[in-house]
C-alpha cells in the first residue's frame, strides 16, 4: 500500500537566526536529506525536507515521507540536530507550531469512513485517502499518526469480518436426552414466586428455591472439580477502573456493553445541597445535576477475571508453583444487553463462578483439556442434559470485531450450549477459553524461567446453567436426576401470598 505523509512545521527559536550562514543551513538541510532522514529506510525511502525558509526567528520546513521515517519521527531527529546546530550560536528551540500534517493512501474500500480521532478532514476519493490531521508536537511525540495508520488497518480487518458469521465449529454432541418440559422456566419461576423481575432492567430477585439450585450448581463444582483438581477460592473485585481494562484489552470495544461506574466529584455535603433539596421538594431524582457533579472511573464487572490479574501484576512467579488454580463467585457480573433481554437467559445482572487457571503453555492446554472432561461428567452424570461443545471465536477476537478468526487452535475459546425445548433454540450456557499469553502480558506477570506463562478461564454462568436446566427437566424434582435432586436437597418453602 502506498503511503505518503506530508508535515509543514515552524519552529520557533529564542532568537534570531539572521547571524547565520545561510550556507551553514543549506549543508544542514543537505545532511538531513541525504543521511539524517534516510537511516533505517530502504533505499530511495525516508523522509526529506522539501522546503525551507528562515525568516527572523522562525524557521519554516515542508518535510515529505513515505512509510519509512515518517515526517514526525524525521521532525524530532532533525530537531536533535537543529539544537546542535544553534547551540553554536547560543540560540535555543522554543518550541514546534505544526501548520499542517497530512497522510495520504491507496483506499480501495467500498465503506465510508466517518469520524476519525485528530483528524480534521477526511476526504475518499478516486482509490486515495487524504487526511488532514489536527495535530500539536505534543501528538506528535506521542506517535499519534501512526495509531490512526494502525487503527484504519484495524477497521479495514474488523470490515473484512463484518457480516461474517461467528466462526462455529461442533466439537462434541452429548446423547438425546428425555425431556420433562416445554415452557419458559423464566415464566414457570415467576407464576411459583421462584423469582421476580426486580426495579432494575435485566434484574431479578431469587427466591429460596431457585438460589438453593444456584448453590447446589456450586457445589457441583467444589465436588467434581475444584476439590479434586486443587483450585483454591479468591474474591475478585467487582468495580473495574479503565487501567486494568486497558490492559486486558476490554478498552478496544467494551463501551457498549459496560455498566459504568461514577464517584462523586467531590463528597462535600455543600456541592450536593442544591441536589439534596431538589429532591426533597419534588421526590424526583434530578439526574441531570447528578450528571454534573460525577465523574466517570471506570465499570462494573464485565468478564470476572480481568481485575483479578493486579494482584499478580508486575511479579515474577517460580515455575514450581504452576499451575495455579483459583475459583472466583463473589459477586455479580453486569452488561447492557440492550434489546437481548430475555428472563434469566440474558440478564444485565448475573452471577457466575469464574475459574481461572495459569501455567506454562502444555499445563494450561492439558488442564483445559482436564477441565472438559469434568465438565462432561458433570452434564452428562449429573445434571443429564443434552448439551454441545463448539469452536468459537475467541472473546477478544469478537470484541475487536474480527468474526471468525478459526485459525488459532491452542489459544480460543470453547462454548457450552444446551438445547431449550421451549423455544427450540441453544444456549451458550458456559465457556472455556485459553487465553494464550494475553492476561500475563497486558499485566507484566513473568515466571522465573523466563519461559512465558499462559492461562485460561471458564465462566459458569449460574442463571445460564438453571435456564437450560430447568428448560429440559422441568421445576418438578421428581423429573431430576438422584444425584441432582440430593445435591440440591429440599426445596424451602417461605413465602405465601395473598
Ligand atoms: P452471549 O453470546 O450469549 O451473549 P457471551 O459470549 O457474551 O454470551 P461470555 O462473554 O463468553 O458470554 O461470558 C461467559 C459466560 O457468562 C457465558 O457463557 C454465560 O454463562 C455468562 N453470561 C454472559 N452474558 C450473560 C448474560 N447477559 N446473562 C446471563 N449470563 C451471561
Ligand atoms: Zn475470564
Ligand atoms: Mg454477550
């Protein structure tokens, strides 16, 4: 692809210029096009000054690039030298006013582009991209340029993908199962008083019943898995700040999922009277001057194990210590599912226990491995449902919308899905994912070996394993299998209503 970068610039120094050779700034400019601004380039690449002129104490540069010493890391480099240069004649750099940045590209995309962060000007015409860009030195020194060559690479992947079904692979189908039921378990829950929709969207309350399911669900997991493969429970923070999704990656996509999270500006009763006392005379909520006096730092739990990592960030682990293997079920997941919502299939409130296991490469993949086959034991054994496993695309890949990357196959994701014989559709219902060197890269974690940890994670999804559950079986023990039915015990009665 061909690339052009174009970069008028004045730079302003603290005196001026007229005592200097003209000659002395023409050999300048002659080195920089012919040494300077050619290092690392391919020949007939790199950047040249295209243009200059001084006047008093300003010096003025027209520089031209190809893709190869870019006019702003050529400005900085002969900014170096410059400063050599006028250090003789004790004149220093006062500073950098860009006049124009421009990139110029092969554009041979039959979508639109829209808005673009720092660019001033977008014009797509004839197979050529020219953006005018709204830049300082400051963004200059901060590579900014490059991000915006890098993210139109990205959204040109991302549009390759776009349309694309998910990658979806069948790996494993379980036996027909008898099932004892064919409505809505959501619906059947509610009429019994199991659950009620709670005040908030996608949210609900869980009765004795239905909670004494989720608790035997985990104890199905401490009974087959994390007793006998030797996980040990942490607690996980369930308030996000953006430097922990930052570094997981969840920042590249995650805002129109998040549930977001404000503090107030300040805790000062006397900022918040005007509010106080809005309310107190209306009984509204004046969420406009709440909006006002917060701030946004982050969101509320979205995939569990991201902000579990600082607790390892920036440390070196022994090898002999691997693996390691922690559970998580402290506290609620939430996401905007929009549209989606439907009963305890897709909640914006949800519980989930999160497994997470770390290693070298081999021990993360065999105990991936070790975990399936649990799992297996478990649906089939215990639960007896009918339920599959597919290669999915990977989470991280479908955040930064690329579809159907299938060609990993030791870092991605494995889906669990059951059959809901009231609507006739699947359900993903859990997942396992290696997530390769992903975690123990974005947070700096290293192993003494120097050898690159890995680790994965599954996340069961309480409210996911119920739906298909109950959807298959019905809400009558009687149709549960023994080992289910003593796992979760008598079903307590409470409530009554009139
Ligand atoms: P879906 O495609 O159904 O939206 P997902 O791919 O977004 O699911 P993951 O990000 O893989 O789900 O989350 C892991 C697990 O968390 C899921 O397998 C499921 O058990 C649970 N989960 C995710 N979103 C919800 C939701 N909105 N309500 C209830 N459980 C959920
Ligand atoms: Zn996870
Ligand atoms: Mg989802």
């Amino acid at each position: 692809m061909v690339m052009q970068f174009l970069l008028i610039a004045n730079i302003k120094c603290s005196g001026s210029l007229s005592g200097i050779n003209s000659g002395d700034i023409a050999d300048f400019v002659t080195y920089c096009n012919t040494n300077l601004l050619k290092k690392g380039a391919p020949s007939g690449g790199g950047a040249v000054i295209d243009q200059w002129n001084v006047a008093g104490e300003k010096i003025k540069l027209k520089l031209v690039s190809d893709r190869y010493v870019r006019v702003h890391d050529a400005l900085l480099r002969l900014k170096n030298e410059l400063t050599k240069l006028l250090g003789k004649h004790r004149i220093g750099l006062r500073g950098v006013e860009i006049e124009d940045y421009r990139i110029l590209m092969d554009w041979d995309e039959d979508w639109q582009l829209k808005k673009l962060p720092f660019v001033k000007t977008l014009k797509q015409e004839r197979g050529t991209l020219t953006l005018a860009l709204d830049v300082d030195e400051s963004a200059l020194a901060n590579r900014i340029p490059d991000r915006i060559v890098r993210l139109l690479e990205d959204k040109k992947e991302a549009a390759k993908w776009k349309g694309k079904s998910e990658h979806w692979e069948l790996l494993f189908e379980s036996e027909k199962k008898p099932f004892y039921f064919d409505k809505d378990p959501t619906e059947e829950m509610a009429n019994r008083c199991w659950i009620r929709h709670a005040a908030g969207r996608g949210q609900f309350v869980y009765g004795p019943q239905i909670t004494k399911i989720f608790r035997a669900f985990e104890r199905i997991l401490f009974d087959e898995i994390f007793t006998p493969l030797g996980y040990e429970e942490m607690i996980f923070p369930k308030f996000v700040s953006w430097d922990v999704w930052k570094r997981s990656g969840h920042a590249k996509g995650i805002y129109p999922e998040a549930y977001y999270v404000c503090t107030p500006k300040t805790r000062d009763p006397d900022y918040w009277e005007e509010v106080i006392d809005y309310y107190k005379v209306t009984n509204e909520v004046p969420v406009d001057m709440i909006m006002k006096r917060i701030e946004n730092v982050g969101g509320m739990c979205y995939a569990q194990c991201p902000p579990s990592w600082v607790f390892l960030q920036g440390k070196t682990m022994p090898d002999d210590i691997l693996p390691v293997k922690v559970f998580d079920r402290s506290g609620t997941s939430h996401r905007y599912e929009s549209g989606g919502l439907h009963g305890i299939e897709r909640l914006d409130e949800f519980h989930r226990v999160e497994i997470l296991w770390m290693g070298k490469k081999e021990q993360v993949i065999e105990h991936s491995k070790q975990l399936r086959a649990k799992y297996r034991h478990i649906f089939d054994e215990i639960l007896d449902i009918e339920w599959r496993e597919a290669w999915v695309t990977p989470w991280f890949m479908a955040q930064e919308g690329k579809a159907g990357l299938a060609e990993l196959r030791e870092v991605g994701t494995i889906d669990y899905e059951g059959v809901l014989p009231y609507s006739a559709k699947m359900l993903e219902f859990q997942n396992v994912s290696v997530n390769g060197d992903k975690y123990p890269k974005g947070f700096s974690v290293k192993l003494q070996s120097g050898e690159q940890l890995w680790s994965g994670c599954s996340g069961v999804g309480l409210q996911r394993w119920a739906a298909v559950f109950l959807a298959q079986k019905g809400l009558d023990p009687d149709n549960w299998s023994e080992k289910f039915r003593s796992a979760v015990g008598e079903l307590p009665e409470v409530f009554r209503f009139l």
